[in-house]
C-alpha cells in the first residue's frame, strides 16, 4: 500500500516523509497506465497501489491541456470555471474511494466529503443559475482581460494560468484531506468530539455562502417580512433589470434601491462579499483541520489555502474594479463596509450619502 509507514502524528504532515518517498510514481504512472490500459484489473491494482495524492495531482496536470484546447477552439475561457464546484469534490472522494477500498478507517474523511459535497451543489447551483452552463456563456472578467493582452500574451496566460494553474489549485485545497487520510491509517482512530465540530463549522461556512447567495439572487431581502412570499414576487436581480428595461420602479423597492445596482442589505450590509468569504473559510478550515489532527501550527497543505485566497484577493479587486466602474455609489459601499471581513465599524448602518445618490441622478442626466 503506498502510504507511508509513519510514527507520530506529527509525522503525518511532514513532505518528506509522506509526500516526497512517491514522487517517482508521478513519473512512471503514465507508462504504467498505458501498460494496463488493456485490462480493467490491471488499472485497478494501478489504482490501488498508487500513492492517492499522486494520482489526484496527475489528474489536475491531464486536465490542464484539456481545458487549454477547449478554450483555444471555442475562443471561450470559461472552461475552469464549469468544473471549479465539482473537481475539488471529485478529489476529496477520490481519497475516500481509495481508504474504503484499501480497508482503512474512513469515518474522518466521510464527514469532510460530506461537507464537500455540500460545496459542491450550493456552488454548481449557483453557477447554474447565473446562466454559466450556458453554451457560450464565459465570465465576463476573461473578455475585458483579452482587450487588454495582446492575443500571443494571453495565450500563454491561457497556459500558465487559466488552464494550468486554476486545475492544479483545485487539487491543492484538497491536499490537506490526503493529511486526514495518512493521520487515519497511522491512528486507526473513529472520528472525535473536535473532529465533528471541524466538519459541522465547515458546512456552515457553506450554509453562510448559501444565504448570501440567496440574498444576492433569490427572495430580496427587501420584502417586507410581514408578508408571506407569493408567485410574483422578484429577486433584487431581476427587479433591477425590470426597471431597467420599463423605467418603472417594481413594487417593494425604491428607485434609490434599483438606481445603486448592487444589494447591501442582509450579509452584504457587512460584508461587500459575504460568499466569498465563507466559501475561503471552508478551504481555510479544511487546512487547519489537518493541522489539529497533526498537533502542528502548520503544515505543507497549506500552500492550497493560501493560494485560493491569493486568487481571491485579486479576482474580487479585479471584479470591484468594474463594479465601481459601472455604480458611482460603490466607491461609497466599500469605504463604509469590508472586502470580506465585517470591521468593527463597517456596518452600513447608516445608509448611503444623499449628496452621492443626487452625484448619480446627475451623471445619469449627462
């Protein structure tokens, strides 16, 4: 079995000894694999006796090229992002198939798969429903970036980045459940008191971004909360786009509401991305589970927790770059309310500038 033959806990977090032993088999695994490409359990004795973070790792690095010519044919740069909600899924189960397989505790990496997988349908939902799986559809971002990089430039952005990069980082935030695996095989413990709390504050980091999604997309935080909802009623989105199409202010908002372009109430009163930033506590969360089960401050798997929240750190400027491009008042919106984490006065409590809502009357009559 390739894991290796640890002796303490803390040994479980240690590259050179859990990590560094099978980098050999990502060298040979593509022989290996044409070798038994004929015979099912062939590939499945492969499977079996390759160190899993070898074969997730080889997995993102097959990808890459994948979505590089997918891109290059479609002109569409959106490829990564039809399979970010799903591969970090497909590799935290890749882990669990190959403890249960190998007869090794797995009541540990259960619990985190089911918070994945949680993960996994709140932001594919939400993709879906944003219209991402759309033929043609791609993040508006990447078309703004291509007015701007010259096309030879962009291609190899397009190698080193888009396409390699992002499919090698959705392997890396995965990286600490191959810790909970080796940590459980050395153990042989069930799962503990502390260990389903982990799990439960990482669903609810996914029930938070759930609720902001809603907020941002589903029932307005707007309506009256006397009322039972009905049939008719709009979500701020699309109240948005009513009014702008008909000049007419729907019911159960004010033209100050729709004029803004952008929700700040519920979560987003303080919080300017509340989704963002529960959906980097669960990777962040994930990492420091690995470092509890490990007794150590830290450890190597971070580099993918820290790495997503690099990405979106300069996604969400580059997304708020536009945003206030487009909305006068946003400027406004992120002096008075955090990024991603509420200040201890950030609240937008106290409304919108008057003199910045006429600012915006009068720019509109320009």
């Amino acid at each position: 079995m390739s894991l290796p033959a640890v002796q303490t806990l803390v040994d479980c977090a240690d590259f050179s000894k859990t990590v560094q032993p099978y980098i050999p088999q990502l060298y040979d695994l593509p022989a290996q694999i044409l070798q038994n490409l004929s015979s099912l359990q062939g590939l499945k004795a492969l499977y079996l006796s390759t160190n899993p973070l070898v074969t997730a790792f080889s997995l993102s690095l097959l990808l890459a090229p994948v979505f590089l010519v997918a891109a290059e044919v479609n002109r569409n740069y959106s490829q990564v992002d039809r399979f970010w909600s799903l591969l970090p899924t497909i590799y935290n189960a890749h882990y669990v198939i190959w403890a249960h397989a190998n007869g090794l505790p797995t009541e540990r990496l259960d619990s985190m798969l089911a918070f994945s997988t949680i993960w996994s349908a709140r932001l594919t939902y939400n993709y879906w429903r944003k219209g991402g799986y759309n033929i043609g559809s791609e993040d508006y971002r990447w078309e703004i970036l291509r007015k701007h990089i010259p096309g030879p430039l962009f291609f190899v952005f397009d190698v080193l980045f888009i396409s390699t990069a992002q499919s090698v980082l959705l392997f890396s935030v995965t990286m600490p459940s191959y810790i909970l695996l080796v940590t459980s095989n050395m153990t042989g413990e069930s799962i503990s008191t502390l260990d389903i709390v982990f799990s439960q504050g990482l669903v609810g980091a996914v029930l938070m971004a759930a609720i902001a999604d809603q907020q941002q997309w589903s029932k307005s935080p707007y309506q009256s909360v006397t009322k039972s909802a009905t049939a008719d009623e709009v979500d701020y989105q699309n109240a948005k786009q009513e009014y702008r199409k008909s000049a007419k202010v729907p019911e159960k908002y004010s033209q100050e509401e729709l004029d803004r372009g952008f929700n700040t109430k519920g979560l987003w009163a303080y919080s300017r991305h509340p989704n963002f930033a529960a959906e980097q506590t669960g990777w962040v969360g994930l990492y420091l589970w690995s470092c509890y089960v490990t007794k150590t401050y830290y450890n190597w798997s971070g580099v993918g927790a820290i790495g997503y929240l690099i990405l979106f750190q300069a996604s969400t400027w580059f997304t708020e770059l536009v945003t206030a491009g487009k909305y006068p008042q946003y400027a406004e919106y992120q002096k008075k309310v955090g990024m991603f984490v509420p200040g201890a006065l950030s609240a937008l409590s106290g409304g919108f500038d008057p003199e910045a809502a006429a600012k915006l009357e009068d720019e509109k009559k320009k």
